[in-house]
C-alpha cells in the first residue's frame, strides 16, 4: 500500500520536511545523498540585506537538546538569487524559502526579488524574528502585524506561503488566526522556544546574547499541544515543527492535525534523518493496518 500526503495542492510520498536553518538550501544534503525521504526542504533565512550573524558560538549543547544563536546570518537575497538558486534547482526535491526581515516592509521587498526566480515551491514567512520599528519585540506577538505581513506577502506572489508561528510571545493561536485572514496558505507551528544556559561558577551564558532557541525532543509535547489548539482555530493547514526524533513523533504530529512534519535539529546527529523517518513512518502504517 502506498502512502500520500498533501501540501498546497501537490501530493507527495512523505511528510517530512527538512526544517530552516538546518539543511542550508538542501545542496549539501544533495551531495551527501541525504535527501531521500524528504518531501521538500525549508531553505535557511534569507534577508533583504547580507547579514553576518551572532558572533560565536552560536551553538551550544545542553542535557537535553541544543541552544542557537545563529542570527540569520546569510549573504542577502541579491546573492541568493543569483548565485545559490541556480544551484539549488538541481535538486530532487521542492524548495521552500524562509524568508525574514527587520521590518514589516521588508518581508514583500524580499519576496519580490525572489519571484524573479523559478526554483522556490514557495515561501516560509518567519515572524519569530525582531521588528526592529517597533523596538524589538517579535513580529508574530501582534495579531494585527502577522494579518499585515501576509497581506503584503500575498499581494506580490502567486506562491503559497506559510507564516512561521512563534511561541514566545503572544497566542499562537490569535497569531494563526491572523495569518489566515491576511492570505496565508499555512502556518508552521512552531519556531525554537526561548532557552538559556548558565556556568554556575562564573555566571555567565556561553551565548554572547545570552539567551537563544532551543530545540530538543523532549519539546514535543509543547509542540502537539500548539498544533492540535492552532488546528481548532483555523481552516488552513498546519505545518508541525519542534521535538521529533523517531517515527512516532512524526504520527502523533499528524495525529494532532498537522498535515506535514518539519524535522531540524535531529539532522544534526542523523543527516538522513529524513528516509529513517519516512521508512518508519510507513512501516508502522502498514503494521497497525494489519
């Protein structure tokens, strides 16, 4: 028996998707040959301007997971579009580019310039990210800015778009609601939760911010919790994101309501997490079918 989920109109075979921030653009996974058992990939955040990052470290390993403070560094959509998505249309799966900004305006400015090119799928509009105009605070902790950004995102693409869902700041769900009513296609539940480590005998972090996102398998019921609310309060489908480790993971995510599972920070130890998850996925399928 074969096995299909659906994504904005196109079934694939899997329900995994490599998570932002994790597989680069996909190109090294490709050369790895890793990328079997995804059905598309996130690209990493890409901005209007290059921007060089958090200064090291930018990783830091904890008990039960790992602390990042990558600060979307990457080289700016100009040089994405020209140099790495002509690269990246060589690959075998979709590619869906994250895309951020430091201020409402920038995000539509962003997506315009990639329109230029054929390779995106479609978009991932991360709201996790600071709104600089408005002193820092998050984008997606204001209902009515989320509603604003994916109005102004889909007024200059015919793309789907999904809309990156925080869960610092705000209601997730109000967040969720927000983004259907400003055009969004999907909403991705959720990005890394606010974590911080400390050297008691110093007292000092070892992120030079201090405080980054954390990620770890033992956030995954945080994260069914937030995909089952977010799933009651909208129509449009919900894209599950935070906590996997093993097949399991991915069905009770989908058990949730999610109709596609991101799988990021496990890529680090398994770099082809995606076919384990996938052949586990469907093995178990089959076995409680029986």
């Amino acid at each position: 028996m074969r096995y299909y989920w659906e994504l904005w109109g196109r079934r694939f075979d899997s329900p995994i998707i490599l998570a932002s921030g994790t597989a680069g653009f996909g190109l090294e996974l490709m050369e790895q040959n890793n990328l079997h058992g995804a059905a598309a990939v996130v690209s990493k955040a890409t901005t209007l301007k290059p921007t060089p990052g958090n200064p090291p470290p930018r990783i830091v390993e904890t008990k039960f997971g790992l602390l990042n403070s990558i600060g979307l560094a990457n080289p700016g959509v100009d040089e994405i579009v020209k140099t790495i998505l002509p690269e990246a249309d060589s690959l075998p799966i979709p590619l869906i580019v994250n895309v951020a900004g430091e201020t409402v305006e920038e995000f539509p400015a962003v997506i315009e310039k990639l329109e230029r090119s054929p390779v995106p799928f479609g978009y991932e509009v991360n709201v996790s990210c600071p709104n600089v105009a408005a002193g820092g605070m998050v984008f997606g902790a204001s209902p009515s800015t989320v509603e604003e950004i994916a109005r102004l995102v889909n007024s200059v693409t015919s793309r789907p778009f999904s809309v990156k869902l925080t869960p610092n700041e705000g209601s997730i769900t109000e967040a969720a609601q927000a983004a259907e009513t400003g055009g969004a296609d999907s909403v991705t539940v959720c990005n890394t939760f606010l974590g911080m480590k400390m050297n008691w005998r110093t007292g000092r972090a070892p992120l030079k911010r201090k405080v980054g996102g954390y990620s770890s398998p033992a956030l995954l019921p945080l994260t069914v919790a937030r995909v089952y609310k977010t799933c009651e309060a909208v129509d449009i489908p919900v894209l599950a994101s935070g906590g996997v480790s093993c097949p399991e993971d991915v069905l009770e995510l989908l058990a949730a309501g999610a109709v596609m599972v991101q799988v990021g920070t496990w890529l680090m130890r398994r770099p082809d997490a995606a076919g384990e998850l996938r052949e586990g996925v469907v093995r178990l399928l089959e076995s409680d079918s029986q």
